[in-house]
C-alpha cells in the first residue's frame, strides 16, 4: 500500500498538458478553453440554432421530456416544472441561484425522491416511480453535489463496481471466479483507461477515502462514465476542483457529446456555461424561467433578476462579475431601492 | 498443579464446540454488519431458531442432514421476514427489529402453548436430538476416549471429539464460502453498500436485493451456528437471550469486522480469556468471591470489553486501522 494516502493534493496540476502556464484563476482557465469543433459541436450549435429560446420549447429530437412535475417540500414547492424538454447528444445545463430547485428536479428524474406529481419519459419510456437503480440501468446516471465516493473501496474497485453487467454480481455466480474473471479484466482496462483521463490513475490503489474533495468529484464522474450512461447528468461537477483540472474537465465534457451522449450539468460557474453549454435552462424558485442558447439567455431579463434582484441590465455572462468591486456595487445598488 | 489446569481449561476453550459455535454466529454477523453495513442485533434469535429447527425435526424423526437443511431454512425464513419491512429505511430500524424479534422467538419457545414441540422453558433434552449426529460419527464408539496433548474427551457423545470436528469442519466451509463471496464483484457491491447505498444504487444496482442476500445469508450462519451451539448440551431458550448475541459481537469486533478470519480468531481467543479470568477468579479468589459472583463479574468483563474495543479498537486485531480512519458516519 502507497503511503502517500494520506495526502491530500492534487499533485496532477502540472501534468495536465495544455497548461504550459498554471492558470491562476478559473476565468483564465476559461480563456484557453476552446469550444470544441467537431462535428458533434457543430451539428449541436446547428440543431438548437433553430430552436426558439422560450421556456418549455420542444426541441427536435428530445432525449428526455419533463411534463408538469411537482415537488413540494412542507407548504414550499421545492420544484414547479410545466414542460421541459432535453435535446439528444447536446449539452445542457441547468442553472439557477442557490435554492433553485436543481438538485431536487435530479433527485425527482433519476428516482431518488418522488414528486407530488408530474410524469417524465426518457426515450420514450416514462420513468415515473422507477426506482433510482432501474433508472440507471436504463441509461440515464447522475453524480451528486455532496460527492459519495465509496471510502473504504480502493478508486479502482470504485470504478469496477460501477460497470454493468457483470455476471460476478450475482451471487452464485460470483463463487465461480472463471465465469467472471475475463468480464473484470476487461473492466479494469476500461476503468484505467478512464481513470487516465481524470489524471486519477495514480491513485488507482487508494482508497477512495483518502482522496480530496475535487479528486472525489473527479472521480464520481469517471464512475458515472463506467456505466456506459446513454445520458449523464452531473450536479455540480467544477465545485472544488482546481482551475487547472476544470479546463481538461471541461474537455472532458465536450468529448462525452461529441461521443454522442447526453449531458446535463449543474453549474453556478457562469463562464464555464457558457463556454460548453449548447443550451441553457434556467430555473429560480422551482420553475423554469428561461431557456435558450449561452449567449442570449445570459441577457435575458428574467435570468437576471433571478440572480442578482431586479432591474440590472448587466450579462450574467460578463467578466466583470467576478470582480468583488464591481459585485460590491451592484449590492450597494441593490439595497439602495 | 493448579495453575497447569486452569491453562488447560484454557486450552480446551480453543478448541471447544461452543467456541466454534460462536465463531460461526460471528462469520453470519461479519456478512452484515462488516460487509454491508447491516445491524442485526438479534444474532441469537437466528441461533436459537436453528437450533429448534434441528432438535424438532430431529425428534420427529427427520434424518440428520434433512434436520441440518430445515435449521437452515429457519434462519434463511427469518431473514426474509425481518428483512422485507426493514431493508427499505435506514439501518437502525433492522437493529431495533432484530432485537425485538430474537426475544419474541426466545418467548414463543418458552411459551407453553408450544410446549409440546419445545420443551417450554426446559427445553429440549440433550438426548432427545442428539442420536443423529452422533450415528453419523466414523471415530470409535464410546466408551473408547483419545488424548490430544492434555486435552482428553470421548470419542463419539456429546462433548466428544467428533463434535469438536465436525463444528470446526463446518466453521472452515463457512470461510471458505466467505472468501469466494467477499473476493468476488458480489462482495465488492457488499461493500460499496456498506459505505452508501445512495451512490450503489446510482450506479444501477438493486440494493435491497443485496442487502436481502447477505442477511439470508448471515442469518444461515446463524441458524446453523445454533445447531453447533446444542450438539454439545440441550436446546435451553433462556441460554440463547441477548447475552449470547452481545457476545458474538464481541467475538466479531474482537477479531475484526469485514476481515475473513476475525470471527474465528475472535472467537478462540474470547472463549480462552474469558475462561482463564473465570478459572483464575475461582481459584484465586477463593472464600472471598462466589461461583455465582464468578459468573456475574465475568459477564460485567465482557460487557467492559465490549466498550473498551468499540472506543479504542474499532477495526479489532486484524482490521485495518487506515480503513477505519475516514469512516465518517
Ligand atoms: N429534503 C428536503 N426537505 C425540505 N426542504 C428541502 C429538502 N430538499 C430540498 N429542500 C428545499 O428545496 C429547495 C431547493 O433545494 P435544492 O437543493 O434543490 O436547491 P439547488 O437549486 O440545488 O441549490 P444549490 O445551488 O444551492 O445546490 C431549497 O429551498 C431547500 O431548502
Ligand atoms: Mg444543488
């Protein structure tokens, strides 16, 4: 066993290697991040081009479609949502203020909570009161914003646990080690693999415990991804990992659409959003109050109050809001009324 | 000498029936609580339930091995029961169910409305259920009797060498079958259970299904661990209360949870210490404390150590203590 467990950096900054200069700051980690052009991109940025930025616009070929789901918390509605629909092979993200709503909206589609009422179909087949394994197993797989690696699991056992399928898993199967023996070698060149890309893999025989917070994050995902998931839907995936890391991240992002899946992230990182993004959906106090391409939604009025109180016109999508002055002022501004 | 005897019976504690016994009671608890992360607090409920199982079917007149699959049947029904309503919500309530549940089957057997089957509070007589078993022995017959080092019993009989082996035949099955369960992906969702079910079941997989599995298969162990347990004495309800499950668990946390011969090494050690502070007492202390009093400080040892391992030894002998460091439950 490694002694280094205990360590608690991520030692991986300088191995990423478009990062010649370490960014100091996620924004500048922003600015080298191209969105890719590949086909997947383009044909994505062409789909939705068409598509008229209004709340609950059906989209040409929706993956996923949101009809009037309820969930109420108490006498508060945690989550209002009419009718939302998630274009296939695109990347989506869900944004909205702290107590939006977005994670409870997860935990409704992905069947870890139920909603009060509402219905929704992936690919067709209504996943209402589906349980939250049927739900994965089905295609559709998410991370959580508070991580949950499996401590006392070492990351690669993190990783082959995730793969489906294999017929070790079963429990008479499992006492013969010949029936799943090439199913587990198979999985571990796939899990290095995987692991390679978060720059995890040398933490392979760690436990998952002894990670960092971002290093968890990391590889929550690259778990996720060890399912194989038709649609991955991430909440939070930036939070707590370093700038450096969030570039390749948002490679990483770009890379699964243009393999053909379908993302929905939550993200409170505007620029990060609307570098990736092809589409945006905004939701503040459980319903959805906009959505639409990067660019535009960013301007939008609603979206902007929703953010920083009413009657700004300033582009959520501007640098200039990461200023701590310029923050600063618009609160003043804002108590003054 | 007196000090020589009191190390035999030490000795003989090793190796003793009971001891293997709990050493299987303790593999059944490992399987749920230190793979999955399940409380069953009613180990000796799935004890004492095997151990009715075997001496009534045997009574009436079930050959041994048929007696053997229904005290294992019992264990896996009893699960299946607790379990259903349980392994849905959060783990403490499988804790409160089992301990309820074990001592409703320990006042069913003392009841008098199945006295007919049971015994009532007396029980079930040793020689009433034994005879099969002990046919099955290939050693010589009594009286004929072997010496193993100081160690001397019968052959064939109730505290007899054959009992010691076929227990200890049986706990050595018994991790055997853990070790290929807890190596293999099967055991690996276990533990990804037994750190959160939440992220397990993200990733697709039925986890009440597996979380059902290990506590059929952990309340065999502890069905048939009770059969072990009467082989060499009677099937006495009041024997197998709580007391019996506080200590398989300190045989378990002994040892070490979630390691595959913790139970066993728990268990031998526990039985030896135990014995040698109750012979040391004895002698020791003699005119100044009772044999009773013996018995009473004895249980109180166990209940202190109990605590002393859960505060200073979590991972037990052979846990891993880095294992442990970032439990943060
Ligand atoms: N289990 C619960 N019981 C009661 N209220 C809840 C529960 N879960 C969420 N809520 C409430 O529902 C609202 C939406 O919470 P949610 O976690 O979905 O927000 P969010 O958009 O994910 O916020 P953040 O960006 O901070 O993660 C909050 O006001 C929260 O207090
Ligand atoms: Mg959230």
């Amino acid at each position: 066993m490694p002694d280094e467990t205990t360590e608690n950096k991520v030692t991986e900054v300088s191995d990423v290697p478009e990062a010649t200069d370490v960014p100091e700051s996620t924004v500048e980690a922003l600015d080298t991040v191209e969105r890719s052009d590949t086909e997947a991109a383009k044909a994505a940025e062409h789909v939705l081009a068409a598509v008229e930025p209004t709340v609950g616009v059906s989209k040409p070929d929706p993956i996923l479609v949101v009809d009037d789901v309820q969930r109420r918390f108490g006498g508060m509605t945690a989550v209002d949502v009419d009718h939302l629909e998630v274009q296939r092979g695109v990347i989506t993200a869900l944004i909205g203020p702290n107590g939006a709503g977005k994670t409870t909206f997860f935990n409704l589609l992905t069947g870890f909570d139920k909603p009060n009422q509402g219905s929704w179909a992936f690919e067709g087949k209504p996943l209402g009161g589906v349980s939250a394994a049927k739900v994965a197993r089905n295609g559709m797989v998410r991370t959580f914003q508070l991580t949950k690696a499996l401590s006392r699991l070492t990351v690669l056992q993190n990783m082959l646990l995730a793969a489906m399928g294999n017929p070790g898993e079963n429990l008479f199967g499992s006492l013969v080690k010949p029936l799943w023996a090439g199913t587990e070698k198979k999985n571990t060149e796939k899990a290095l693999e995987i692991l390679a890309r978060f720059k995890l893999d040398a933490k392979k025989d760690d436990f998952a415990g002894s990670l960092s917070g971002g290093q968890r994050k990391l590889l929550e995902m690259a778990r996720a991804l060890m399912t194989d998931p038709t649609m991955i839907m991430l909440d939070e995936p930036m939070a707590g990992v370093n700038p450096a890391l969030v570039q390749s991240l948002l490679h990483h992002i770009q890379a699964l659409r243009d393999d053909g899946m379908t993302v929905l992230f939550v993200e409170h990182d505007m620029h990060a959003v609307r570098h990736i993004s092809d589409w945006v959906v905004v939701m503040a106090e459980g319903k959805i109050v906009a959505e639409g391409p990067p660019k535009s939604v960013m301007q939008d009025q609603a979206v902007v109050d929703a953010y920083l109180g009413a009657h700004h016109d300033t582009d959520l999508g501007d640098d200039s809001l990461l200023d701590p002055a310029v923050l600063a002022r618009l609160e003043a501004e804002e108590e003054k009324r | 000498m007196e000090l020589s005897r009191i190390l035999t019976q030490a000795l003989a504690e090793l190796i003793a029936p009971t001891t293997a016994a709990i050493a299987l009671a303790a593999i059944g608890l490992n399987l749920h609580f230190g793979f999955t992360g399940l409380l069953n607090m009613g180990q000796a409920g799935f004890m004492l339930l095997g151990a009715y199982g075997f001496g009534i079917a045997t009574i009436s007149g079930a050959p041994f091995w048929l007696a053997l699959l229904i005290s294992l049947a019992a264990g896996a029904l009893f699960a299946l029961i607790l379990g259903a309503p349980t392994l849905q919500l959060r783990g403490d309530y499988l804790a409160i169910v089992t301990i309820s549940a074990a001592e409703i089957i320990r006042m069913l057997g003392r009841a008098t409305v199945f006295q007919e089957y049971t015994g009532g509070a007396a029980g079930l007589t040793g020689g009433s259920f034994k005879s099969t078993f002990q046919e099955l022995s290939f050693l010589p017959a009594p009286p004929e009797r072997g010496a193993f080092g100081p160690l001397e019993y019968v052959f064939t009989g109730s505290d007899s060498w054959w009992t010691r082996l076929f227990a200890w035949a049986v706990v050595l099955i018994a991790v055997v079958f853990v070790w290929l369960l807890t190596r293999s992906p099967w055991g690996r969702v276990l533990k990804g259970i037994r750190e959160d079910e939440d992220a397990v079941r993200a990733l697709g997989k039925n986890v009440f299904s597996y979380k059902m599995q290990a506590l059929v298969l952990g309340g065999m162990c502890g069905s048939l661990a009770g059969m072990l347990y009467v082989l060499p004495r009677s099937v006495a309800p009041d024997a197998m209360g709580r007391s019996l499950t506080f200590f398989a668990w300190t045989v378990l946390l002994l040892g070490g949870a979630a390691t595959l011969f913790g139970p066993v090494l728990g268990s031998m050690l526990f039985y030896a210490v135990y014995m040698l502070l109750r012979a040391g007492m004895r002698e020791g202390l003699e005119g100044v404390v009772s044999a009773t009093m013996v018995e009473q400080i004895g249980g109180l040892l166990v209940g202190v150590t109990l605590m002393l391992l859960v505060i200073f030894r979590p991972q037990g002998i052979l846990g891993n203590k880095k294992e442990l460091a970032f439990d943060a439950r």
